[in-house]
C-alpha cells in the first residue's frame, strides 16, 4: 500500500531565539533601489569599456540591432499601400518616393572597351586608351569624335559634306568653264606637237601613247567631264566614259600586283614623283593597312622606260629568269631534304652495304640478317637429345656454342 502523505515534523524552537520579523514594506522598497542603482552602475561602466571585435560565428546581441540603424533603403511591408485593381485588373505597385528610376547611363560608363576602336597586336587586343602615343595603335587616319554641341544629326551632315569634299563630289564637284584651259597648257602641247611635226617624228605624249594631256580635258576625248579625283591624285585628266573604254590603260593596279608583275621595289612605289597613287580602306579587314591603287598607264610606262626595264622583252626575260631562278632553289631545297629523308628511312640498306664492305660477302638480300658490332645474341636452334648421357643439346647458329639441357 503507497505511504500516505504524513504530517510535518513540528518545529523545535532553539531555547532563548525567537524567530525573525518580516521585513516592512519601507525596506523591500529601500532593497529595490538600491539593486536598481547597482544595476545602472554595473551597465555605464560595461559601456564605457572599449567594444571588443565580433568574433566569426557569434550573433550580436538585440540591443545593438535597433530601429535608429534600419537602413532608409529597406523595404516596409506595413507601410505599403493597400492592393487596388486598376480597370484592366492589374494591381499597380505600391508609391513608394524612396524607389527611383535608375540612372540612365551614357555608352562610356558601362562599357569599358568599344570593340570597333580595339587592335589586335598579336599579344592582345588593346585600345588607344591603353597607349595613346603608340603610333601602331592607331590604324590609318584616326576617327573624329563628335563635338560635344553638335547633336548627332548635325554631326551626320557635317561627316558627309566633308566626304563631299574631299571626293570633289555633289555640290564641291567643280564647274565647267573654258577658263578653266586658259593656263597656258594648251600652248605648250601644240608647240611640243609642232617641233615633232618638224623633226620629221611622231609625237608621242608624256606616257609615249601619242595622247595630249591637257589640265581639265580628257586626254583621249577631249571631253570637260573629267574624274577630278584622278586629275587630283594622278594629274591625268580621263573621263568616266573613257574609263571603262580602255581599261587595259586606265585599271588600276595594287601595289602587290606592281610588285609582282612589273618587278618593281618598295622604294619606287613610295616616290609619289613617279608613281602617284590613291588609297583605299582595306577590304580584307578594315583594321589593316590601307589599299594603295596605282594607275596602270602610269606604271608601264616607267617600267618599260630606260629608267628601268627598257622595254616590255626585257621585262619578260628578267622575270623568266628570277621564274628560273626561284625554280632551281626551290629545286636544290627539294633534294636536299630529300636526301635527309632517304639517309633517315634507307638504314637497314646503308649497315648492309657497310657489312659487305667489311667483310667481303657483298651487299645483302632483302631480308636476310643484318650483322651488327654490338653484343652478340645467341639464335638457338631446335633442341637434340644425347642418347648417351641422357641430355638435350641445343647450339648457337651464329657462333656454334653448345649448352645441355635438364628436363625435370
């Protein structure tokens, strides 16, 4: 039977002490003083004691985390306003001062390179940003900004007034006037025409092909509507009519081709005193070099001249023989790796030969052995048994050294 819950012991009272008076309400409220003051005091002085750096794994307390240190960027759910359907049903966002459109940034703040103005120079692409007195950076002539007042399509029109310009084009295309001719050049032709009348020879022209060249004239059809772009760049005066009539004179060539076909060099290309020339972007890759474009006429005419060649025959035998030349080298560079190849592959051919030398046996077969200085290797032959002693033998072919032979 579980024990019932038994009366306390009474107490026993030590003789001559009483027991002590509860405390009156003057002194439990003096106690709560003075532990609330020790309590304020204990808490000036932690805060007055240098903060300690957070240590990585601990939370900071609650108190540090107040609504004086929110952030003004963070959003408040409760201050949000409340949901209305607009007539298309849609809920508009919330108004909300704080959020602001983003800034709308120009091309050179968030792009770092512009792409188009980069060059490749074989260890890496760099910018004239990068070096900007690097000479190599830049790529032919170097592309205008646009002025800062000018809007974009008043710097559009003024990108191809100049282009007008500089072509001789549309409105800067010059007129047509006969006092354009009145420059004397008319005179110096005819006198020039009229001594080679009189020496009994016939007037051959400044390019040997019996034309006048005439300033503001066509050479070959006296026309007025010349290209002034080439009278500008080659000081002769052709017409678009007679362009495409003769274009086995007026084509024109690449500096590749001059080079290549009329045997000329670098230094004679350059001298714009004898063969002027135009230039063009490139239209490999527009980054290159730009394209020079020479006036065929122009370039016969000082090739075949006494200055170089002297004649179109000579052209041709010197280039037959620069095409012999080059012929005969590439053929000499053929055989001698061709030898190399023969002594790398024909071993086995070249140690026969050097063993027959040696020894006298001649050159050998094709598949035969091939004796060597180094270490001899046995070749064994078939295994005899000797019926008296009851072993195998076996011997070298090569050498004729016997060994036996235990079988167990």
């Amino acid at each position: 039977m579980a024990e019932r819950p038994s009366t306390p012991p009474r107490a026993m009272r030590s003789a001559g002490k009483l027991p002590p008076n509860p405390l009156t309400p003057e002194q439990v409220r003096r106690m709560e003083e003075a532990r609330l003051r020790a309590k304020a005091a204990a808490q000036q002085a932690q805060a007055s004691k240098p903060t300690p750096p957070p240590v990585a794994g601990t939370k900071r307390a609650y108190s540090v985390i107040n609504s004086s240190n929110t952030p003004a960027t963070v959003r408040n759910a409760n201050a949000a306003s409340p949901a209305k359907r607009d007539q298309n049903g849609f809920i508009p966002p919330p108004a909300n001062d704080l959020i602001t459109p983003a800034k709308n940034f120009g091309r050179s703040d968030f792009i770092e390179y512009d792409f188009s103005k980069m060059t490749d120079t074989k260890g890496g692409f760099l910018s004239t940003n990068d070096d900007p007195h690097n000479r190599a950076m830049w790529n032919g002539k170097k592309e205008e900004e646009k002025p800062a007042n000018m809007t974009l399509a008043e710097w559009e029109r003024e990108r191809i007034r100049r282009k007008l310009r500089e072509n001789r084009a549309g409105i800067y295309e010059p007129g047509l006037s006969i006092l354009n001719q009145a420059d004397g050049r008319d005179e110096e032709e005819d006198a020039l025409l009229k001594a080679a009348e009189e020496d009994g020879e016939e007037y051959k022209g400044t390019y040997g092909d019996g034309k006048r060249d005439i300033k503001g004239k066509c050479r070959e059809c006296g026309s007025l509507e010349i290209d002034h772009k080439w009278q500008d760049a080659y000081h002769i005066g052709i017409c678009h009519a007679c362009k495409d009539k003769f274009p086995d004179k007026y084509s024109l060539l690449t500096k590749t081709e001059a080079k290549e076909d009329y045997l000329l060099t670098d230094p004679e290309l350059k001298d714009e005193s004898i063969l002027p020339h135009l230039e063009r972007p490139n239209p490999h890759k527009s980054n290159w070099q730009n394209m020079q474009l020479f006036l065929r006429l122009q370039v016969e005419h000082y090739a075949f001249s006494a200055a170089k060649w002297g004649s179109p025959a000579a052209l041709d035998e010197e280039y037959e023989k620069r095409q012999k030349a080059t012929k005969e080298k590439k053929e000499k560079k053929f055989s001698k790796k061709l030898k190399e190849l023969k002594k790398r592959t024909r071993v086995e051919a070249y140690k026969r030969s050097r063993m027959g030398e040696t020894e006298g046996a001649g050159i050998g077969a094709f598949g035969q052995k091939i004796n060597t200085f180094g270490d001899h290797v046995h070749e064994w032959g078939r295994s005899v048994l000797d019926h008296e002693t009851g072993l195998s033998r076996k011997r070298c072919e090569e050498c004729g050294m016997e060994v036996e032979e235990l079988e167990f």
